[in-house]
C-alpha cells in the first residue's frame, strides 16, 4: 500500500529521505523498499542492506537506492502482479515462502509480502563459497593463493543519471530518551525483536500497572474499570498492584528479577533516575475503541479504554529526564478488541491470534 500510494502521488519528482528516531525502523523500511517496485529493478544486487540492529546509531552511513520511474505500463503490470499473488493458496508457495509465512504467523502477524514484479533474469548461478576454503583459514595452507576479489557490479551512467534516490539516514538520537540511560543488556530487552504481542489488562479505581521498572499507570479515579493494553517487548514484565503497595513493590524489586528492567540489583538503581509523576485525565469513548496512548519514552506505551463518557484520573511515571507523551487519537485505537478470554484469577486477557493473510483469503475464496 505504501509502495502504491508513493508511486502515485510522489512518482519520481524528487529524492526521498527516511526520517526519525533511532530504532524507529528506518532501516527495516528501508530494506523493504529495496525489494520492492519502488527501487530499480537491478538496485537490489548492487545496494547494500541497511543493518539492522538492537543497539541505537548503528547506520552510519547514508546509503540510498534508485527510485523506479512508475510509468503507465509499469503500474498495470504490477497490478496484475498483486493480483495473481492475492489468488496464491499456500499450496502455490515455494518451500522459502511457507517457511517464512509460517514464522511469521507464530508470532501472530497479518502476513504478507512485498515482492518485485521486474525481476532480472539470472545469467548464471554464483557460487557463495570454496568448500576446500572452509577448513583452511587463508595463509594456513600454502596450497591456498588469496584469490582476486571479484569485482562489484556498479550502475552505469544513463542508469542514475536523471534519478530520483531514496536515502536511509542516521537515526536522531534523543536526549530525553530512556534508552540513553541503559546497558547494551538491558537494551537488548526493552527493544523487541520479534513481533510484539499486545497484552490487556482490567484495572479498577486504585490499581496500579508497571512496565517493568521504567514506567507505571496509577488508575486514581473513576467509576468503572478500564482497559489498559500494552504495547512493548514481550521480553518486559507487566506487574499489576495495588496502590497502597506500589511504592513498596518498586523499591523492594527495582534492579531485580520481577520487574527484570533496569537489573543490577541496589547498585545499578543508585545511578538510575528515579521515576517521576504525571498526571494525566481522559474521557472514554468506548468500551471498542481507546481514547489515548501513554507512551513511556522509548519502553513502549499504554493504550486506554474506557466506557463512554467515563472520566479517569491518571498518574503515570517515567525516569526523571526522560519524556512521557499522551498520543491523542491512539496509534492503534481498536486494540483492545483482540483481546481473548480472561485469565482466572488475573487482570489479565489472553491474546486472540490475527489470521494470517493467507487464511483471509481462504476464507474470502469460500463467500
């Protein structure tokens, strides 16, 4: 969709940077794109990827492929391409394919993909390695010459000379980010890699949810319970209290393995930044739909629900010097909804499973 929206308003009349944050997933749009009709159809074999890492800061350099120009005929035939993919069964699939869907469906995503439709055809197959170079390291063996390096395939002239690029820039480090105040360990924690699974939970008036150590909603007032879904690393602790003993959880657990984030125990949270209140009102619009996101810095946030015209007291915390923003409308408004059974004895929802896109049009094929 994205790709079809950029082609057709944005064509090819000027160059495209992709902006924001670290980790915000420029470089996994941007590896995307490559493969994609968004990019010259023989970009993807002469670019490099964009890294992709947990850690902040890691694309150092400005790299940038050729936009396509997105003529009449390349626009149909790309429809038609889409078309024919949305008809696949899974049966159709290559091995690759159905390995890579089935990944992916565990981790509960609505499964698709990007594809070319201008492919290049492969002159002859390349061999990625020497067998016989495995077990010698080069200078080891006499036997073994360093072999020439094989030279890079480059665009020619009349290939970028009028072109329009797409650049993946340096993330913009944020001060007031809780990530800053972290170890690569704990980073490796609060930043997912996998698909996040939302997670819901129901508070009443007095109740108290902790992310990890790093952030906590106090529900203060109100008349009826409300819905709280976080979305963050699946890795994080979720911790629901009351609160007449949230004070007493944090500094007993802080630094340890319940609240798992930040860990190290009293010494670690000497020099970690107390958390710091602030209060938050909101006006439910539903018991379908959140009225506002809580995000809590670079952790993740807390998206809210609560019954129409129902008026909460908030106070939510984060590390002093870091930011807590209230994202109004919400980034993802009906998130509540895929919530399942409730767990006995808990605050806590299952989560439903979102079909995979496949199962979708199965079921499209059956009406």
């Amino acid at each position: 969709g994205l790709v079809s929206r950029l082609q057709c308003s944005w064509r090819c009349t000027g160059d495209v940077y992709l902006l924001g944050a670290t980790n915000s997933g420029k470089s996994t749009l941007f590896n995307a794109l490559l493969r994609s009709d968004y990019c010259k159809s023989r970009a993807p074999n002469i670019v490099d990827r964009a890294t992709v890492s947990h850690w902040p800061g890691t694309t150092l350099n400005l790299l940038k492929f050729p936009i396509i120009n997105p003529t009449c005929d390349r626009i149909f035939r790309r429809q038609e391409r889409l078309r024919e993919e949305a008809t696949k069964t899974e049966d159709q699939l290559s091995s690759e394919e159905k390995k890579y869907l089935n990944h992916l469906k565990k981790q509960g995503y609505f499964v698709g993909r990007v594809g070319r439709t201008f492919q290049q055809p492969k002159s002859s197959p390349v061999v990625d390695f020497d067998p016989d170079m495995l077990s010698y390291s080069i200078g080891e063996d006499p036997r073994h010459s360093p072999k020439k390096h094989e030279e890079r395939e480059e665009f020619t002239y009349n290939e970028v000379k009028d072109a329009r690029w797409c650049f993946d820039t340096p993330g913009i480090v944020k001060e007031n980010c809780v990530l800053n105040l972290l170890t690569e360990k704990e980073v490796k924690l609060v930043l997912p890699t996998q698909a996040i699974v939302p997670r819901t939970f129901i508070l009443k008036p007095g109740m108290v949810l902790f992310l990890a150590a790093l952030g906590r909603v106090d529900y203060l007032e109100g008349e009826k319970p409300a819905w709280f879904s976080v979305v963050a690393s699946n890795l994080l602790p979720v911790h629901i209290s009351i609160l007449s003993k949230a004070d007493a959880i944090y500094e007993k657990h802080a630094g340890q393995e319940l609240l798992k984030v930040p860990m190290g125990g009293e010494e670690r949270m000497k020099e970690f930044p107390p958390l710091v209140p602030q209060d938050i009102t909101l006006k439910g619009i539903g018991t379908t739909e959140a009225v506002a996101d809580i995000k809590l810095s670079s952790a993740g946030w807390v998206a809210v629900t609560a019954h129409m015209e129902e008026k909460l007291l908030l106070r939510a915390y984060t590390p002093k010097g870091t930011t807590l923003v209230v994202r109004e409308p919400p980034l993802l408004p009906y998130i509540s909804t895929i919530r399942g059974a409730r767990i006995a004895g808990t605050a806590a929802y299952r989560t439903k499973k979102p079909p995979s896109l496949v199962e979708n049009l199965k079921t499209t094929e059956r009406r």
